[in-house]
C-alpha cells in the first residue's frame, strides 16, 4: 500500500467522481493534478479495480494532446488515488472568442487528433466538455489539452446504469448516449466536440432546454439552428458609427458543417476528428469566415526567469528557480526550505509557479500561514509581489523572510 505522497495546494472543480485537487509532489519537486476515489469505493472494490487498471493503462501510454498519468496507488485508509500532470493553462473560452474560426479549428485539429488515438485503443470518454479541456502555452501559440479521461468515472457509469439514469453532461450528449449510456461509440465524443464549437463560435449553445426531458427533446428531435455569427472586427481604427454592434451573418457552409458533425444518428457523422476539423476549415473559407491571425499570441506572458529568495534568522538567504518546480517550507527533511521550528508543520507552505505569476499557498498546516500581514485561507493561494520588495511570511510564529524577482 503507498501513501499518496502530495501535499493539497487548492480543489478543481468539476471531478465527477471523488476529489480532485492541485497538489505538491515534495520528494519530486513538481505539481500534479491527484484525483481520488470516494471513502466508500474503498481499495478492492470494482470501482478501484477498474479506476486502477485505466490509471496503469494510461500511465503507459504518451498521447498528443492527453494530459498524462504518471503515478497511482491507495493510501493507508484505502482511498485508491492517481496523480497527473499539471497542466499550466486557460479554458477555451479565455481564449477563443465568439466568431473565431482559426481557434475552434485550432481546437477540433488538437482534440480530434487525441479521441482519434483514444478510440484506437477502445477509450471512449463519454463526457467531453469544456471543463474537460484546458489550453497550454507552445510554440506555436497554444495547444488544447484534454484534462479528465473519466478514469474515475467508472464509479458513476455503474450507477448510473444500474438506476436507468443517464451518465454525462446533458448540454454536450449524443441522442444514442441519452438512449443507452453504456452502449456509445467514437461518434459520441465527435458530437460532443461539435457541441463544444458550436458554442465557442456563437457565443450559446445549440440546445438549452429548461429541464433534462426538455433537452432530451431538443438533442434526439430538434433541428441543429444556424450558428449566426457576428462579424469579427479587425479595424481597430473604425468610427463610432462603424463600431455599432453589426448584424449576424450567414454561413449555410458551417451550418450544414454543424447539421453533419451533430446529426441524430452516429453513422451520418464524420468519421474522425481529422476528417471533421479538416471540413470545418472548407466550410469556414467557402463561407468568408475563415481569418487565420497574422501573429499568434502566447496565453499568458510567461515568466523568463522567476526567482524567489527566502531568508530564516541568521542564515544566508537561499534562492530558487521557480521554473525548476515548486518550492515547499516547513520542518520535514525533504522540503526544499526547511525550518525546524517544532510549532510548524512538517509541510507547512508551498510557493510555485502558475499562469506567469508566482503564488504562495498555505498546505493544510496545523497553525497556518501568514503572507504580507493576510491570513491565507486553505486552498486559496495568493500572488507574490514581484518587485523585490522585501515581504515576510508568518509560518505560525516563524517569520521567513521574502522576496520575488525577475534574475
């Protein structure tokens, strides 16, 4: 039995099953996403089974585009827990704006590429949604990650089957996942990525219905309506007069894109995500739509080269490369700073990088943690300032003293 050797840093939200939190790997010097199972699927139940033979099946494999498993096991209470990359990004929405052709292209060529190779191995993940994707900084500007495989879905898919009750996020489901939830194919996941354009492209979704019966309705009988896009403005230059709010357009091209990628049954679908981005971007250009940026801007600016220099009693100050992992403070042997004060806990506080920031968050210490005077709430870190400005935090009653800077 292996004890699950992270220390929480703040809840994600939206696991579907369990407990899902950022979290500090001390012996590694990294930060991982660890998802657990409820108390009650405790280890040797077929919830774990099943949640353990996905984490050792995907914590072998290296998908474009998936985020990765790199380590599961239970901890002395049984809980069966898996740790995962952590992936330093933006939802689709924080960066994809409404009538921005070139990203959701963008998105369905990154996305569609990872079902493709997950539907080649026999995974189908059944409940894509933008939760489930976030966008990470690369060379090229940005590339989608898919962050949940619905590994620890299995729990809610088995009850979900059991009662006759559906499994999967009603906005974003397939009219044969509404029928039979156990029995979907690929198709379902290309319907939901759809679903996902089609909302980033208009700004609403195709079908919102009131109720679950209502939005069954709508999915399994209701016609795909037309997307009506607003024309994307490029002049930044234009009048007041110009820059009134402009009439939707038409784009029977996308539309008739959308009506194929959301058709009612999976076999008038496109037959892969490569097959469907590639459409996407023919329709766009028939329809005068498509505008590829002349220059691609990174997410967030990251950091060139973040410092942060900690400095306990008469002790020379030590200093960090906050690209290097994060850095954890308290009286373990382990912690990359350590203060051997017997009051403090033995992983107290954990500093690390996060969207081109630096943040400073308290780890569930026993007497808690002070930062510039502000009592920091568990699971809600709080930027650095990063002037150099001299700064203490209060680790209970051991003051270190601090400072962040560009080296």
């Amino acid at each position: 039995m292996t004890s699950c050797p992270h220390r929480k840093i703040r809840p994600v939200a939206g696991a579907a099953v369990g407990d899902l939190h950022v979290c500090v790997d001390v012996f590694r010097r990294s930060g991982v996403v660890v998802q657990s199972l409820p108390e009650e699927a405790h280890e040797g139940s077929e919830a774990a089974v099943r949640f353990q033979r996905e984490a050792r099946l995907m914590s072998g494999a290296n998908f474009d585009g998936v985020i990765k498993v790199e380590h599961f096991g239970s901890d002395e209470y049984g809980r069966t827990w898996m740790a995962m990359e952590f992936v330093d990004g933006v939802s689709p929405a924080g960066a994809i704006g409404e009538g921005d052709t070139w990203g959701v292209h963008r998105l369905m060529v990154g996305i569609g590429r990872s079902l493709d190779e997950l539907h080649g191995l026999g995974v189908v993940h059944r409940d894509l949604k933008p939760d489930n994707v976030l966008l990470r900084n690369d060379p090229q500007g940005w590339e989608p990650v898919i962050i949940d495989l619905g590994i620890a879905k299995w729990l809610a898919h088995e009850a979900a089957t059991a009662t006759g009750s559906v499994f999967g996020t009603p906005h974003y489901m397939s009219p044969e996942q509404f029928r039979d939830t156990k029995h979907v194919g690929p198709a379902t996941d290309r319907y939901a990525l759809a679903v996902i354009g089609f909302e980033l492209l208009s700004g609403r979704l195709p079908y919102d219905g009131r109720n679950l019966p209502e939005l069954l309705h709508q999915h399994m009988e209701s016609e795909i309506p037309p997307l009506q896009l607003t024309p994307r403005r490029h002049d930044t230059n234009a009048t007041v007069a110009e820059a009134t709010e402009p009439s939707a357009i038409a784009t029977p091209q996308l539309d008739a894109f959308m009506r194929r990628a959301m058709a009612k049954t999976p076999a008038a679908r496109y037959g892969s995500g490569r097959e469907m981005a590639a459409a996407f971007r023919t329709a766009a250009t028939a329809d005068g739509v498509w505008h590829e940026p002349t220059m691609i801007q990174p997410l967030f600016e990251p950091l060139a080269q973040p410092v942060v220099e900690l400095r306990y009693g008469s002790s020379p100050p030590s200093r960090f490369d906050m690209r290097e992992g994060p850095v954890v403070i308290g009286r373990h042997e382990a912690c990359q700073f350590v203060v051997g004060s017997p009051r403090m806990s033995r992983l107290h506080a954990c500093l690390y990088a996060h969207r081109g920031r630096v943040w400073v968050a308290d780890l569930q210490s026993q007497n808690g943690t002070q930062y510039g005077g502000r009592q920091l709430a568990v699971g809600v870190p709080v930027p650095l300032r990063v002037d150099a400005e001299p700064a203490v935090l209060r680790l209970y009653d051991q003051d270190v003293a601090l400072r962040s800077f560009e080296g």
